[in-house]
C-alpha cells in the first residue's frame, strides 16, 4: 500500500516536470517505528519501488536515498509526517537570486507567503540542519540551486507545496518580477 502512495505522487511530481529522471526523494514516518520509510538512492519516482527503512538513531541502509540525513533531522525536530523533495525548474532558478521567494499569485501569498531559501551541499549534514530548522517553522524551504524540501500530515500535502512553489516561482519569472534581483 506505501509503495502505491509513494508512486502516485511520483508520478504526480514526474508528470508536472517538478522532478527529472532519479531525482528527488521522499518520505513518510513509519508507524508505530522509530523510523521512517524513505525511496531508495538513484530510485524513479514514478517506479513504485518499496521504499526503504531509516531508523532515527544509527546508520542509515546503502539503498536509502543520499538525503536520508535531511529527512532524519525534519523528523527529529518537527512534527511533520510527511516529505517531498523535489528539483522544480522554476523553484530553482529563483533561489539564485533570492533569500526569500515571496510568492505574487493569490494561492502562493495565502498556502506560502513566504518560502525561505537555505544553503547547504546535498547530502550533507549543513544541509538537514538548515532545512530541518526552516520546517520546524513552516511547510516548505528552498535549497538554493538544488531544490525543494515541503513537509505535511501526508504525502499528499507535500506534493501540494512542491506544486505552490513551482508555480509561484513560475509566475514570478513569467511576470518579470525578479529582473534586477541580485
């Protein structure tokens, strides 16, 4: 059942262009386990492969994705139930440019008014602490250069924030709004 979940909303993800070929990630805590349930590395989201079990303590399995750590400090310090990460194209070229994205659209300004955007090299423990403490204070953040992390109740929620900050990112480069930004 998990394993269709995880598929429906990577194909969900691959379908919008908000993920390319084995990008991205995702995740759920597991029931009743000191854990969570995470795709495995170099995984297709769309393939509906079984994802892979992360304790909170200890070492993570090889197969799990790369940015198990971002998942495991998220799930240490809120609490979320749910992440999606995710490589959209618009999301991205706008933290380039931008410490905060600010959405302009009326669904980005009232879901996520503000989207912050952290640093950190994927992988990489700099990159869970930042992400980790921009969820503890909202839904979704922004890796500059690299990508979305949204966090929900479900899935199903994250997905729904991965999409709000592509096409709020989107309506601000169509609109001409962050020309100049530096």
């Amino acid at each position: 059942m998990l394993d269709q979940e995880f598929k429906r909303i990577g194909d969900r993800l691959f379908s919008e262009g908000l993920v390319g070929a084995n990008f991205g990630n995702m995740s759920v805590r597991a029931e009743g386990e000191a854990g969570f349930r995470i795709t495995r590395t170099g995984a297709y989201l769309d393939s509906g492969e079984m994802p892979v079990f992360v304790p909170y303590e200890g070492n993570a399995p090889p197969e799990a994705s790369s940015e198990y750590r971002v998942h495991r400090a998220v799930y240490r310090a809120t609490p979320h139930r749910a992440i999606v990460h995710a490589h959209p194209v618009h999301a991205v070229a706008a933290s380039l440019d931008l410490e905060v994205i600010r959405p302009a659209d009326s669904e980005g300004r009232l879901l996520c008014p503000e989207i912050p955007v952290v640093t950190g090299e994927p992988g990489t423990d700099e990159i869970a602490k930042n992400v980790a403490e921009a969820l503890f204070r909202g839904n979704i953040v922004m890796v500059r250069g690299h990508g979305t992390f949204a966090a929900g109740k479900t899935l199903d929620e994250a997905y729904i924030y991965t999409s709000i900050a592509e096409y709020a990112c989107r309506i601000l480069i169509l609109s001409g709004r962050l020309r100049g930004v530096a």
